[in-house]
C-alpha cells in the first residue's frame, strides 16, 4: 500500500528521479550526484517521504529476522516466529518518526522480537515474543529495571510507547 500511495505522489508532484545515463568517469558521478542531492533534498523536506523511507528501512530489518534460525546466537535461543513477527508490526503502527528513527530491532534471547530505544543512559524496549506475549522495560543507567505494562492490547500497546518516549526524551 506505502509503494501504491508512493507512486502516486511522485505523479502528482512529478518527483525528481535518478536519471540513466551512460555516463562514465567524473562526469558519471557528477550527474548521479546532483541528482541524488536533489533526490535526498525532497525525501527529507516531506514528512510523508521520510516516515515512508523510515517504514521501509525497518520492515527490511524486521523481515531480516525472519531469516533468522534457531541457535541464532549459539546460545540455543528459538528464532522470531510469525506471532512475534505480528506482534511487532502492531507495536511499530503507535510509533511515530522519531520514534522510527531511533529504535534498533533485534532479535530476543528469549524468542521474539525487540524494539530497543537508548539515549544517554537512558533505555526501554519493547519486546514481542513467539508466544504472543509483549513486554516492556525501561531504565536509566544501573538502576532497576521497571516494567512497562503492556497486555498486548492496542490501547496497551499505544500508552507503552507513549511511556518509552516519555522515559528517553525525559
């Protein structure tokens, strides 16, 4: 749906796009230079341009951890199954571009999926595991750890993120 809404932005405000060219050598690099500041110039000046990219950059991270087999880490952990998968496609709907910018996914040691946040020494993450569970927990540097409580509802869902950005932008 993000690739149909996309493409039908480009037509409606005729998006500059990086040409072909058989250009080699320097004047190669100059046209494909420019061309990508141009580019890179519109992405960033459009909100809807940047969380689109943002989106794309963290579906491909979560869709690399599909690939994932057990014994990841050579510890015996399982590897993030389809409910984590779900699950955490539910949790990034409540993020909102700065939120998308920061997050590092990675898998869980206990099967699942993670959404880390950290600034300073600040961090939370949010974690969705194959059983269908979601957790989350933030702290700031050795302190003990709190629980964010999630019950794997939307409105849950929605008021720990809103939590999480709250305890690291605090």
């Amino acid at each position: 749906m993000a690739i149909v809404a996309s493409a039908e932005i480009q037509r409606i405000y005729e998006v500059t796009y990086l040409p072909e060219s058989n250009a080699v050598g320097t004047a190669g690099r100059s046209l494909r230079s420019s061309s990508e500041v141009e580019l890179n110039n519109f992405v960033m000046g459009s909100v809807f341009w940047q969380r689109t990219f943002l989106l794309q950059r963290t579906y491909s991270r979560l869709f690399d951890l599909l690939t994932l087999k057990s014994n990841w880490d050579s510890y015996g952990a399982p590897s993030p199954g389809c409910v984590a998968f779900d699950n955490a496609l539910r949790i990034l709907r409540f993020m909102r571009p700065s939120d998308l910018d920061s997050v590092n996914i990675v898998p869980s040691a206990e099967g699942g999926i993670g959404l880390c946040f950290k600034r300073a020494e600040r961090y939370a993450d949010i974690e969705a595991l194959n059983d269908g569970t979601i957790l989350g927990v933030r702290y700031v540097g050795m302190e003990t750890p709190l629980l964010i409580n999630v019950d794997g509802s939307d409105e849950s869902i929605k008021l720990g993120m809103e939590e999480i950005r709250n305890h690291i932008d605090t």
